[in-house]
C-alpha cells in the first residue's frame, strides 16, 4: 500500500509538472494574433490612442485606420506596436545591418530605434516640402542632438528584444519618452497635421570621441493624421 501511494505521488508531481510545462511552453512560442498581419501587413506600426495593441490579442476597435493612415484626435496619447518584416527577429535586422555597415563589436551598441517625424512644428509651420519625408531627408548618422525637424529620437538597447519579431512602446514608456516628447506637440495640433513613425535598428559608436548614431533606414512605418 505505502508503495502504492508512493508512486501515486511521483505520477502526481508528473503530471502537473507535466502541465506546467504545456503551460509555459505556450506561453512562450505564442505567436501574435494574426488580425495584425491581415488588417496591416507585415513592416508596419499599429498606433492606438484606445490602450496598448496586446500581443496576442488584435481588437480592431483600437484603431482608426483607413486610406493608409492612422486617424487619432490633437490632445490625446497613443501607443505604438511593430509588426518586423515576416520570419525576422530584431537579431537578424541588426546582424544584416553591420554586414552593410560594418562597425567593430567591442565599439558600437547595438540599438533598435523609435524615430517621429512631424510634417508641421507647433507653430504650424511646414517642415518638410512633401510629407512624409523621404529617406534621403531623414539622416542616417546623427550626435545625441537630433534634427529640429525630427520630433523623437528615441534609442533602446537591441538586446533586450534580440529575438523578438514584434515590439511596442506605450505613451508613459520610460525608455522612449512618447509622452515627454510627444505631447506639446499633440497638443497645438491641428486637423490635417501629419506624424510620420519609424521603427527601425542601428548602433551606437563608442570610445572614438565623435561617438554618434549610424541608423538604417525605415523597417516599420506609419503615417498618422489629426482628425
């Protein structure tokens, strides 16, 4: 009997040692809800100003999103998730980038980037010729002061979503600074007024004394108007 309940026991903790693992197992090869994929395409940035785009759940009520754009209303916060380019992690994107722009490893920090631009600054005054810009206009190496026609620059380190295929940043983000950033912005905007977001990669230089940014050029994108 007492061999019996013994091995009871062992086939107890097997099992639930069993289900916890399932459990995890599919927490962790859990995949992004396609409703994404299918509403905007892979290489693309969801903006929502109703709450942060969940992982593994798309609530077509978040956005408004037609003609291209994504609609959101002056005074108001958003929330961004990328969607990267089908089968890549931000690994492979950083590791294709140093074989196009080689930097030695012990002198660079790899980065992935949240870039906006503004197509008016608060005044109402046209930055750029044509919106948005292109990326000849967007500059590709850059100090630790940005453009004044660029409204965020915002660089967090790769490593942290090396193997991620999917991110996102929401308004009181500590790391990009959307709300610090963004919101005077926001609000002098007008109806008509456009943002242009950029999610991409890039590296910082390190101990050469000019040390700056080398940026790719756009790998997800989003074009955004006030309403």
């Amino acid at each position: 009997m007492k061999g019996d309940n013994k091995m009871k026991k062992i086939v107890s903790v097997f099992l639930v040692s069993l289900v916890g693992l399932f459990t995890f197992m599919s927490f962790k090869v859990a995949d992004l809800d396609h409703g994404y994929i299918k509403a905007f395409g892979y290489g693309s940035i969801c903006v929502s100003q109703n709450g942060y785009p969940q992982f593994a759940t798309y609530d077509p009520a978040q956005f408004d999103f037609h003609d291209g754009k994504f609609f959101i209303s002056a005074k108001t916060q958003f929330d961004l998730r990328a969607i990267l380019p089908e089968g890549k992690t931000y690994t492979d994107l950083v590791n294709d980038f140093i074989r196009r722009k080689p930097h030695a490893r012990d002198n660079r920090s790899d980065k992935v980037i949240w870039r906006i631009f503004a197509s008016h600054d608060r005044q109402g005054n046209k930055l750029f010729e044509h919106f948005p810009p292109t990326n000849e206009e967007m500059l590709s190496e850059l100090s630790y002061m940005t453009s004044p026609k660029e409204l965020c620059f915002s660089p967090l380190d790769e490593m942290d979503v090396s193997a991620w295929k999917t991110s996102g940043a929401t308004w009181s983000d500590e790391k990009t600074h959307l709300s610090m950033i963004c919101y005077n912005w926001l609000f002098d905007a007008q109806p008509g007024w456009q943002l242009y977001i950029v999610h991409t990669i890039g590296y910082q230089t390190l101990y050469e004394g000019n040390d700056h940014y080398v940026v790719d050029a756009p790998i997800c994108k989003a074009l955004v108007e006030i309403k």
